[in-house]
C-alpha cells in the first residue's frame, strides 16, 4: 500500500474508522480510486444513519455500531484522528499485519508528484492561530497556500482538489501525527507541550512523542520554542535531512539560528548572512494582533517557518499586519466603566489559560467548566499575584478554588453555584463588582465548556452578550 499510484488502490479492501468530517471525505475519494470500502462507526444515532444512508447511494458499505470487529479481507484502515490506539479494531489490525492509516497519512501518500511542500504546526496550544499567521504571510509574499489540517479544510481537498498550490500551512494534532508515519514536512514547529489528551495517548511521554512526530524528516528548519525545553528535546531526537536546522523562536533578545524580540521588534537571526553578527528586521511587536506574549510567541514560530521557505521580512510585516485572529482568543468584547472585557473562551486548558493570564497586569478572572483530569495549582500560582479577584463557574470549578485557597488565599473569590443559562450574565456581574478602573474581566476558564455550553463558542458568545448588556445598563 505504500505507492501513491491511483491504480494501486484498484479492488483494494479499505476499512475506514469513523464518520464525521475526517471519514466521510476519505470514504468518497477511496471509493472514487475504486477501492472497495466499507465504514465501521461505534455510533448508530440519527445523525450516523443519514450519513450512512448518503455513502450507501454511493455504493460503500457502512456498518453502524460496531466499530470493534475487522472486515473480512481489510487490507488497510484509515481512522479518524480520534479514535484511541488502544481501540479492538487496532489490536485486530495488529495482528492481522493490517497497516493503519489517518487521513493526513492518506492526504499526504495521494500527493501528487509536483505537490506543494508542507509547512507543519503542533502543539498544546497556538496551533490554529500560528497557522492562520503562517498562511497570511505566505499570502503577502505572493504565494498560493491554504491553512489546513486541524483547522476546517481537508487535507485531502487541498492535495486532490483543483487548486494548484505553492506551500501549504498545515496545523497538525497529536491525534493526527500518532497516524501519519510517513509524513516528511519541508519545515515544521511544536510551539509548546504541556500535559493535553492524556487519557487519549495514556502518557505525557507518549503524547510528546507523537507531537515529534513533526520534526521526522525535516528538510530545512525543525522550529522549537526555547521557553519550553522540551520541545527542543523533541528536535535533538528527531531524524531530518542532511543540513536540516533547529532553529528557535524567544520572546528575548534572539542568539544566531534564532528569532526574538530586540526594542519592540521582531527580529531574525537565522534566516541571514553571517548570522552571528547580522540580524534582519521582520515586524514591530505592534503588527502582532494582539500583541500579548503568547500570541508574539505564534507570531515568531510562524514567520521562522516562512522564513525557511525563503520568504522576504517586508512579507511577514505585511501578513502578521492583515492577520485578524479567530473569535473567541483574547477577543477584546468592550470596556465599561473604564475596565477591559476580553473573552478567550478558547482557553479550555490550563496552559492556554496560563498564556492568556500572563498578559494583562490586574484581572478579574471567570474561570472554571469541565477541568478533564487537569489539575490547577501550577496555573493559579503562576497568575495569583495578577489577580483582583476571581468568578467561579461551571461543574468542576471546586478544583480551581482549592487551588486558589492554596496559592492565593487572599484573592477574593465569588463561587457561582450555578450551570444554567443566565449563569454567564450573573458571573459577568459579579466581575464587575470585583473589578477596578484599568482593570481587564478576561473570561479564559481553563476547563471544557461542555457542561453549560454547546462548545466554547456558544460560551465566549454568552460572555459578549452578557458584557452588552452590562454596557447598556451602565
């Protein structure tokens, strides 16, 4: 199965792990190869029986609720990111020496011979948002790309779709590398590592593991954080091409083979002539939108991976200036009463939280929701000496007190003992009263959002509404 010619998949028995936006599209372009495929879902809701009912038109095979036996005959499966490693089809598979493949794997054996090279994102957490940045620089320097993987687009569609590409920007989760054995990136970057996905990987040194994944086969630059140790660990292990570099990013002042900030400016000293007296300006920290540690630190690691496909500096300017970040990530909703409202419902652990505490000087923090077996007294004695006061919500929000009785005990600390839907407007409140002129309310809650909200949009789009309506009445 290792050839990417067409004609190879003629007959072949393919097995697809999973419905949804990653096994659907890979069902219809196997089936169009004239593979024969059937799909195997845990699932048989409604919603599963549609899309079962839509490929069956097509001619393939769905099997509802038993997503644990191997069809007879399978000569390889390609599953859906987040379907676990320990799965009975995978043990199967083992010992039947059936190869298992993600559709990133599958995305990137399909490439054509004159594919666009990839430029590769992962991490705990900035993966989106860097690889937003990354395409709007390659943009601004007149490239043809795409921000694909994680993000919305599929691989897939990018790889055998119409549209000829130059690069593309590829965010990648742990899940997706943990498939992707052959994938070899032109350049890539792990922005940070923090403990995510456990119960998913089973340890952190599995999960760090697959993040690595990354590096594999590197031809230019393997991009590590030199904030996070081990993330340049992970480029120490990894086996790249003859004359691959590491190169890191720093919110410091950079040394040679490296990207920081010298007065306000990003700079870079790796992508230079004689880097070990030369330093080339990129941007001002003021182009980064907005221009908080963390989001400076995306903004680093994306403009070192276009650097390494050799774009000009006026092109990382001009992309990280027409950059507008996603809804929900340090969104500045509006200031009332001379304090900022700023939603980063996107937050959903403890590291991005940590990450969005660090930059603003005197917070009001909402907090709390589904914590996901993470614990908060690393998060709470890092950001205690910021905090005004705190908002607590959600189902594990005790978890977060405990933590604050620990480490900030004089923090004061109003504990909503509420999981309806005018919880967020009487947190938001409650902020209000704790909060101070040049002050920032930042609603950043270290935990999933599922408990109260359908996801962490509908929980950041609650906490707007709210601070309206705080507005109209102030």
């Amino acid at each position: 199965m290792g050839s990417q010619e067409v004609t190879d998949w003629q007959g072949k028995h393919v097995t697809v792990a999973g419905l949804g936006v990653s096994g659907i599209p890979a069902a219809k372009v196997l089936h169009g190869l004239g593979a024969v495929v059937t799909v195997v879902n845990d699932g048989d809701d409604e919603r599963s029986r549609a899309q079962a009912a839509e490929l069956a038109a097509l001619g393939i095979t769905v099997r509802l609720g038993d997503g644990a036996t191997l069809p007879e005959g399978t000569e390889l499966i390609v599953t859906a990111p987040g379907w676990k490693p320990d799965k009975p089809l995978f043990a199967a598979a083992a010992a039947a020496d059936v190869p298992v493949w993600g559709d990133v794997e599958l995305a990137w054996r399909l490439r054509g011979p004159d594919a666009a090279p990839w430029l590769a994102v992962t991490g705990t957490n900035g993966k989106t948002t860097t690889v937003q940045m990354l395409a709007s620089i390659l943009k601004a320097a007149g490239l043809r790309t795409a921000a694909v993987g994680n993000i919305g687009v599929s691989l897939l569609d990018a790889v055998l779709g119409e549209e000829r590409y130059d690069v593309l920007a590829v965010e990648l989760s742990s899940y997706q590398l943990h498939w992707a054995p052959s994938l070899r990136a032109h350049s890539a970057a792990v922005l940070n590592l923090a403990p995510d996905h456990l119960d998913w990987h089973g340890s952190m040194e599995a999960y760090a593991a697959d993040k690595g994944r990354i590096y594999e086969g590197n031809r230019v630059a393997c991009v590590y954080n030199l904030a996070d140790k081990a993330t340049e660990d992970l480029v120490r292990e990894a086996d790249v091409e003859e004359g691959c570099r590491a190169v890191g990013f720093t919110l410091g002042t950079p040394g040679p083979s490296q990207l920081g900030v010298v007065e306000g400016i990003l700079v870079d000293r790796a992508f230079v002539e004689n880097r070990q007296k030369n330093a080339q300006e990129l941007a001002e920290v003021s182009d980064v939108n907005p221009p908080a540690p963390h989001n400076v630190a995306n903004a680093l690691a994306a403009a070192a991976l276009a650097r390494a496909f050799g774009v000009p500096a006026a092109a990382v300017r001009d992309g990280l200036r027409a950059f507008t970040p996603d809804a929900h990530r340090i969104a500045h909703v509006a200031d009332v009463d001379g304090v900022a409202y700023v939603d980063d419902s996107k937050a959903t652990n403890t590291h991005a939280a940590e990450a969005s505490l660090a930059a603003y000087e005197s917070i009001v923090w909402i907090a709390g929701g589904l914590a996901k077996g993470a614990t908060f007294d690393e998060l709470v004695a890092k950001s205690a000496k910021r905090l005004r006061g705190v908002v607590l919500i959600g189902a594990d929000r005790a978890l977060i007190r405990e933590a604050l009785v620990r480490h900030a005990p004089e923090v004061p600390v109003v504990d909503l003992d509420r999981t309806d839907t005018g919880a967020m407007l009487a947190a938001v409140r409650e902020a209000r009263g704790l909060a101070r002129e040049g002050d920032t309310v930042l609603l950043a809650p270290a935990c999933a959002s599922m408990d109260m909200f359908a996801n962490y949009n509908k929980r950041g789009d609650a906490f707007a509404e709210a601070v309206r309506e705080l507005g109209a009445s102030a």
